[in-house]
C-alpha cells in the first residue's frame, strides 16, 4: 500500500508545519506536472515514499551544523526543497530548464513564505555557476559519481560532503569514480528504496 502523508510524517517524525509546508509543495507539483512533466505521471500515486521519503532521508545525514546545501539538478525540486522545508536554512537549487526553475521558485514560494528568503534558484548549468562554500551537496538521478564530483568539486570545502541518491550501479559509479577521485565513502540503505543506496562522500580530492 502507498505511504501516505500520514505514513510520512510517523516515518520522519517530521513537525506539523513541516507537513504543512511539504502538502503545499506536493499540491504545487500534482497542478504543475501535466504542464511540464516534472516527474513520471505515475510516481504521483507513490509520491510520499518515492520522492518525499526518498528526499527527507537525508536530513539526518546533513553534517552537524549544516546551514548551506547546493543541489544539483534539482528537478522537482527533489532532494534540496524537501530539505529546505524540513529546516535547511540556504539551500540553492540548481536546474537549468527554464520552466522547472520557475516552477521551483512557485514551489517554495506557496509552500511557506519563509522559503522566499533560504531558498535560492540558479536557472544555469552548474558548470557556470561562480562556486560558493556549502556544507553538503545533495543530488538524485543528475549523472554518475564520476562526473557529479567533477561539476560540484568547485564548492567543496575541508568539511564538506556529497550525498548522493544512487540505485544499483552504486559500486561500479564508485569504482569508475576512483580513477580521477580519492574520498572516504560512507554507504547507507535507502529507506524508500529496497535498491538504493545513499553515498556520503568526504574529504573529496582528485588525483
């Protein structure tokens, strides 16, 4: 049986205004998605487990203290607005479609009005993006581990970590990646996937 709201919120153990924010945000996407087809028409009936649960497991994850993330290809908007309605104070949101970026910066805006000032949207490629410091970089369904710590290496500091959503191929992305990276790689299991796989990656260096 799909998870729920309900289900999502004793699963996170999330605030009542959190859900509130996280209801807005999921009705902004139901009325968006036939217009510009932000995820599969079909995950929607899945939506609390498949990209809600899916994003907000890494909240728990975030370096202790983090105040700014950079998500990569946000999309939908998942992982990075899931995250900044559950408290991440700056959270940049990086998609180059022009008409995903606008339906983020609606998103954030009818999902609470606070959202207006933490959540920055960059309708560019990351590649043009001039780099800034963030404690963690989060990323779903962008690009292999390889090329993901290529285009995001620019913004990492000392302390900084990437958690990545990734499925099967986690491993063999790992091993691709090895060849131009050196890193510490933390795996957790997914809990809104029973094939997935989160990598947390620090200390992040190229050869």
């Amino acid at each position: 049986m799909p998870l729920t709201a309900a289900g999502f919120q004793r699963e996170t153990g999330v605030s009542r205004e959190t859900m509130e924010r996280l209801a807005r945000y999921a009705a902004a996407l139901e009325r968006w998605n036939p217009r510009i087809n932000l995820v599969g028409k079909e995950s929607l009936t899945t939506l609390w487990q498949r990209h809600m649960l899916d994003s907000a497991q890494l909240y728990p994850l975030l370096p202790e203290g983090t105040r700014t993330i950079l998500d990569v290809g946000s999309g939908a908007g998942f992982p990075g607005l899931v995250l900044a309605c559950m408290g991440v104070p700056d959270t940049h949101l990086v998609e180059s479609d022009q008409r995903k970026a606008v339906f983020l910066a609606e998103a954030a805006r009818l999902a609470a009005p606070a959202l207006r000032d933490s959540v920055k949207i960059h309708a560019v490629r990351i590649e043009t993006l001039a780099p800034f410091p963030v404690e963690a970089v989060v990323a779903r369904a962008v690009a292999p581990v390889r090329q993901l710590l290529g285009m995001v290496a620019p913004f990492l500091g000392p302390g900084s970590q990437c958690l990545f959503l990734k499925g099967r191929q986690a491993d063999a992305e790992l091993t691709d990646a090895a060849k131009d990276w050196t890193m510490r790689v933390e795996t957790v299991p997914s809990r809104s996937d029973p094939s997935g796989t989160i990598l947390r990656l620090s200390d992040v260096r190229r050869r």
